[in-house]
C-alpha cells in the first residue's frame, strides 16, 4: 500500500467512527428504554431497589472514566 491508499482508508475508517458511536448509543437508548417500560411495569415496589442500582452503577462509570482520563 502506498501513501495514497493509506490515507484514503484512513479517511474512510474516520467516517466510520462517528456512525458506529451513533449506532451503539441509539442501541443503548433502546435497552434504557426498554428496561424502563419493564421496571414500571413490575410496580413501585421494586423501583426503590432498582433506582439504587442505577444511581450506583451511574456513579461508578463517572469514577471509571474519570480514572481513565486522569492516566
């Protein structure tokens, strides 16, 4: 490969990145509001519990990525 063609597949694979990241977060989006749907569902009883582990795993990704950026 040469120069040229590097660049070009280079200049594709950043055109890809974006939409990739589009994909996975309409994908989580989903997921989000699909378990949502299910929780409520279920009743109050089981959304105490449920919103403390979202709080917790919310925090700990904060933490995680914040450790992250810091290396």
């Amino acid at each position: 490969m040469d120069a040229s063609e590097t660049l070009a597949v280079d200049a594709f694979l950043g055109l890809l990145v974006p939409l990739w990241q589009v994909v996975i977060g309409v994908l989580v989006l989903v997921t989000v509001v699909v378990s949502v749907r299910k929780l409520l569902l279920r009743g109050p009883s089981r959304m105490g519990g449920a919103l403390l582990l979202l709080g917790s795993a919310v925090v700990g990704l904060a933490v995680v990525s914040y450790l992250i950026q810091s290396l």
